[in-house]
C-alpha cells in the first residue's frame, strides 16, 4: 500500500519522549473500533501488539491526559494568529509547536502534571456561516499528531520544521486547568469578531457523569451528526446499561429521530455499541 508508515515509523520513539501514542484508522481522525483506547495501558509491548495487528499504517494519534493541546478550530486566519500570541502570552512561552491538518486551523500541544477535563468555548457563527470555536483537548481525549488528513488528502503537518518525535513532552509549556480556563475566557472576550454569533453555549466537562452524557438536554440545535460522532469518540461503550449507555441511546434519538440524520444516527450508535463486551445485535432497533 502506498499510505505511509506513520505507526510503525514514530510510534516507539514518541512513547520514549513522553507521549502516550495510539495507532488512528487510516481515512479518520481517531482511534475507530480501538476498544478502551483512553484507558490501555501503552507500553512498547502493546506498540507491537498494535503493529502487528494490522495498525503499521495507521496514523498516530496522542492521548492528552498528560498533553493536553489547544485546538483553534477557527477558518479565519487573522483570528487564529491573534489566538496563537494570546496563548503564548497567558503561558508564558514562545514559539509553540504547531500542528496543521486544513489550515488556517491550528492545534498547540503543550503538557500537564495535574490531568483536567475538556474545556471548550461557545461554538460561533460568522457571516459567512463557518462555525468557529476553540477547545482545550484533554483527559479523555487525543489529537492526531501524524496522518493523511481526511479532508485534504494530505498530511498533517508541523510548521517551522519541529515536529512532536524530535521534542520531548517534559519540554512543552505547561498548561493547568486555570490557565485553560483563562484562554478559552480571552478568547471570548478579546479575540472573537463582534460579527461572529453565538451558536452553541461553552462547556466545561465537569464530572465523568456528565461529560460521558452530552445528550441529556432537549433536542439542541447546535447538536449536529458531526457533534454526535465526536462525543462518541470519548466514550465507552462498556459503560452500565442504565449507568449511561441506555442515556446515550435515547439522547441520540431524542435528537435524530425524524430528521435527516435519523439513519446515520442509528448507525453511528450500532458501531459504538458493537464495541461492548455485551453487545447483542438487533438490541438498538
């Protein structure tokens, strides 16, 4: 096959820096169909197990437990440089490690001695109907380091030529759940264009009860499929049946049931689902 090695390639030497590395389906941006991917224990060992069990190709994902990254998901240049200084300022450091899947998006790794949860700001809408937000991934999560990027059909890349395999985790700025707070608080306040428009509340992902249950509000119009996929992607779907996972099942179709997204929904839960170590088929319709 012509997709590059990036698993096999980088997986071993980024786990001796100090990163937690996990092996991202080729033509995604996470782990899919890797069972408790948040949780493994990664060792060497279990590099290898990835490797030979059919993840060579895979792209190379980073939990951040322990690295923790601020993802500008915003499409306007001007917003994400201003974004960029703002965080260099509140942290003290210059010259972030950068991450580029489809520009002018940013992602700045850094890393954490105290764990927190995600922390996200309102989602905006701008004139031109782009959604914009900035997120603080963190435990629970993880960024896509090395991979062909979905979208673009190009790889990731790392600008100013210093990537994350030739830099060590105990080297990149820390961020502390305060700080987190205080850029996603800036970023409200001083960064985003009186133009944008609100589209969705921030969040806090507080408790695992809470965090691991996106879909206990009414139907919310700033829920997309695309939303849906992604809280999927942070939780296990060994969770008790009426402890969270009869929850999720409901919130989805609370939300998608009648509506285009109706099927995808569906499906979206049958392949989460089907992950469990007690899964019977059939049981979703």
């Amino acid at each position: 096959s012509d997709e590059p090695c990036y698993f096999r390639q980088l997986a071993h030497k980024l786990l001796d820096l100090g990163y937690e590395p996990i092996p991202i389906t080729p033509g995604f941006k996470y782990p899919k169909g890797l069972i408790e991917w948040q949780s493994v224990e990664i060792t060497h060992d279990q590099i290898d197990a990835w490797i030979s069990d059919g993840c060579e190709n895979a792209g190379v994902g980073i939990r951040t437990k322990n690295a923790p990254a601020v993802d500008i998901d915003c499409h306007d240049e001007n917003v994400v440089a201003r974004t960029i200084e703002m965080v260099e300022e509140v942290l003290g450091y210059q010259h972030f490690l950068r991450r580029i899947g489809k520009a002018p998006k940013a992602l700045l790794p850094c890393g954490t001695g105290n764990p927190f949860s995600k922390i996200s700001s309102s989602k905006y809408r701008s004139p031109d109907g782009k959604e914009h937000k900035l997120e603080i991934l963190a435990d629970g999560q993880q960024f896509v380091a090395y991979a062909i990027h979905p979208d673009t059909e190009s790889p990731y890349t790392w600008e100013d030529l210093i990537d994350l395999a030739n830099f060590p985790r105990k080297d990149l700025p820390l961020l502390t759940k305060e700080l987190a707070k205080e850029i996603i608080r800036r970023f409200e306040k001083e960064i985003v264009p009186e133009s944008w428009v609100p589209a969705s509340k921030a969040k806090e992902e507080g408790t695992r009860d809470d965090t691991d249950n996106p879909f206990i509000h009414a139907r919310l119009e700033d829920i997309t499929i695309e939303d849906f996929r992604s809280d999927l992607e942070v939780l296990d779907p060994n969770m008790t049946r009426d402890g969270g996972w009869l929850n999720v099942l409901m919130g989805a179709f609370h939300q998608f049931s009648s509506t285009p997204d109706e099927e995808e929904a569906k499906a979206l839960c049958i392949e989460w689902s089907s992950g469990a170590a007690n899964y019977k088929e059939g049981e979703i319709e």
